[in-house]
C-alpha cells in the first residue's frame, strides 16, 4: 500500500503566486514530499512528518510558470512587454495581476503572449525534467502531471492530468483555454494514447460544481448523454477526489440525512466569489455512484464507474495532512491562525471553512511509475482525511 499526492500546487501556479507563494517552485514540493523542511509562503519552516510514497505536482496548465517567471530577471519571460502586467511590486499589484489572469480563464480569452509555444512548452520541459530529477523508482515516485482548469461561470470542473511515462508526453498540455469542456479534453487524451501517451485524469471538488460535476441528462455542451459519452468518461477518468482542503465531495445532508456523517467538511462556495450556493445534486459522489447504478439498469451504460483517491490542492507547495500540522493552503491568506480565525473572504472563500489535506492510497506490486499508474487505472485506490488507514481484504471461499 503506497500513500502519495496527487493535486498540489506551486508558486508556478498563477493564483499560488498571487496568495503569496512566490518562491517554493516543484523541486520544492517534491523535496517536501521527500521529507526535507521547505519555507512556507509566510517564511517559517514547514516539515512533513512522514514522507510521501510518490506524488504528482498539478500546477494550472493556464499560464504555467509565466507569473513566477515574470517576477524573475533571470528569467527570459520577464524582458517581455506582458511581463509588466505580471510584475507585483507591492501587496496592490496582487489583485492586478489575479483580475489580468483570472478574467481570461473567466471569459475564456487567451494572452497570446504567454501561451506561445516558446513560453508554454519551455515551461512544460522544466516541469517534465524536475519530474524525472526527483524520481527514485522503488523508493518514491514523481509523476508529470497538472490541472486543466476549467471553471465556466465560476463552476467548477478541473480536472488533474496524470501522465504514464515522462518520455511519452506531448508537446505542451490541453488546458481549458483550449477548451472549457470535458467532453474536448477526453477526445485530445484518446488522441494523446494514439500517439503512444498514456494518462488517465482525476476530477476534483465536484461539491464546487454547482450540479455540473455528475450530469445525468445532458453532457456539458448541452447534447442528450449517451453510451458513447458514458464510456468516454469511463475510459478517461477512472477517479475522483473525495476529499481536499476545499471540502468533502462524497455527500452531503441534503442528499444522505439518515447519514450521521454526512456533514463533515461540507463547503458551499463558488470559485471567484459568485454569491450564491452551488447547487446539491449533480456535485456529490455517493449520488453519482447511486445514479449510475440507475443509467445502467435503465439504459444500458453507466459513466459513474469511477474510484476515489483523496489529495490536498494546496496552493503552498507543502500540505498539512493532520489537523496538528495544520499551517492552510493558500498562501498568506491563511497562513496563521489569526488570519483563519478572522472571518475575511478572500473571493468569496472564509479559510476557516477549509480542512486538512487529503491523502490518496494506492494498492500496486511495487513503487513505481508504471506500477501505480497502472493501480490508478484498476481504480485500486481510496482516499482518506489525510491519515495513513491500511485497508485490510478478505476473499470469501466460492463454496460459502
């Protein structure tokens, strides 16, 4: 049984870079991950207290890198005369730089200049090489990953990508300026398998959704669902993340009130501050699973097939996975217990709702690349609040 990450973020993270992690890059997470003491975003030290099995760092494949890099003169980025609108100078500039790059995503307009093939796929070479810097087949593994972040009006549908094989990857990633639907980037991974790319992604916070996550009528461009896109889902995203900084997305009251437990870590909240609740059916897991279950009995196809891992999408490069090693995850904004505690909504998020960072466990032969990959793709996998649980197998004899 293998414990290991699957969703974090860095300072290479446009909105990481904005909440105040400037400095701790992948090489950092994977060194936290690896057990050494990193710098958190307010400038103390922070130490796992037991090291990862393996991890894949799943920085936003909109603009990565190209923030951090603006701020660095080393950086041939930041010569550029877009770079300007990057640069934060002062605790003013944050919000500047987070509306320069958050309405694109919003209204889905690219700056040409930051996803030119000499910016994006320079960008996407270093990740792939710190990737393989850090991997230690047997001991700890490392995976080329990231988060296509697609967010149409403010709902959420991210998904993270997970990569095989570091020598078999395209060029540059499909990110959400690609295209806002699920439906383009599972026909770019079936593309990307033609190719000899093998990857599987993982939904995320179907609870900040707003009822799009787990669609039972139409798909998200508004066709009636069928068997094909029922398997396209199955095909390419076997898992899902149950459990994150950002709330709990296996149920909720609403949905399970005979559940004594259905409201732990519950969180309400739309991306970017929309005022409004998000909608309950649609963004739970267990209700998917149930729905599916009634798509295949009554239609003949079932698209909800799908496994579970926990992670954290911390926005620190580091993660606190237990509630005493707690130090949040999004930068400054909640990096000490005065500031979780003082009610503030930074967008529209109260940090004091956020919890600890969950944990995937993956049961494979060995601790490897292709061993978990594999693993994930078998759906053996379960998530976890950020503890350590070994999950114990019986086989019932056939004659009993």
């Amino acid at each position: 049984m293998f414990f290991g990450e699957t969703h974090v973020h860095t300072s290479w993270s446009f909105d990481a870079y904005t909440f105040g992690n400037t400095l701790a890059g992948p090489e950092d997470a994977y060194k936290y991950a690896l057990g050494q003491p990193i710098k958190h975003p307010a400038g103390y030290e922070v130490k796992i207290t037991k090291p990862l099995d393996f991890m894949g760092v799943t920085d936003h494949a909109e603009y990565v890198g190209t923030v951090q890099l603006a701020n660095d003169p080393a950086s041939p980025i930041s010569k550029l005369p877009i770079a300007e609108k990057l640069k934060v100078r002062g605790p003013e500039d944050i919000q500047k730089v987070y509306h320069c790059i958050g309405t694109s995503l919003l209204k889905n307009e690219p700056i040409k200049e930051l996803v030119s093939p000499e910016v994006a796929g320079s960008v996407w070479k270093e990740i792939i090489r710190i990737a393989d810097k850090y991997n230690q087949p047997g001991k700890f593994t490392t995976f080329v990953a990231y988060e296509w972040s697609s967010t149409p009006n403010n709902r959420n549908l991210h998904r993270n990508v997970i990569f095989k094989d570091s020598t078999h990857v395209p060029a540059a990633p499909f990110s959400s300026l690609d295209s806002q639907h699920p439906e383009d980037l599972w026909a770019w991974m079936d593309a990307q398998r033609k190719q000899g790319n093998e990857l599987l992604c993982i939904s995320h916070n179907a609870n900040l959704s707003d009822g799009i996550m787990f669609p039972i009528e139409v798909d998200n461009k508004g066709r009636p669902i069928d068997a094909a896109w029922a398997q396209e889902r199955v095909n390419n995203e076997p898992l899902t993340e149950i459990h994150q900084l950002k709330g709990t997305s296996e149920t909720n009251p609403q949905l399970s009130p005979n559940d004594e437990f259905a409201n732990y870590e519950i969180l309400n909240y739309l991306l970017g501050g929309e005022d409004r609740a998000p909608k309950i059916h649609g963004s739970y897991i267990r209700e998917a699973w149930e729905n599916g279950l009634a798509m295949e009995e009554g239609r003949g196809y079932n698209p909800y097939k799908m496994g579970v891992v926990g992670a954290s999408d911390s926005h620190n490069t580091a993660s606190g996975y237990v509630q005493s090693d707690y130090f949040g995850g999004h930068g400054m904004m909640d990096a000490t217990d005065k500031n979780r505690l003082s009610g503030k909504k930074e967008l529209g998020l109260d940090v004091a709702q956020l919890s600890t960072s969950g944990l995937g466990g993956v049961w494979a032969e060995e601790n490897t690349r292709a061993s978990l990959f594999d693993a994930m793709k078998r759906k053996e996998t379960f998530g976890t609040s950020g503890v350590r649980i070994k999950v114990r197998f019986w086989r019932l004899r056939s004659d009993r």
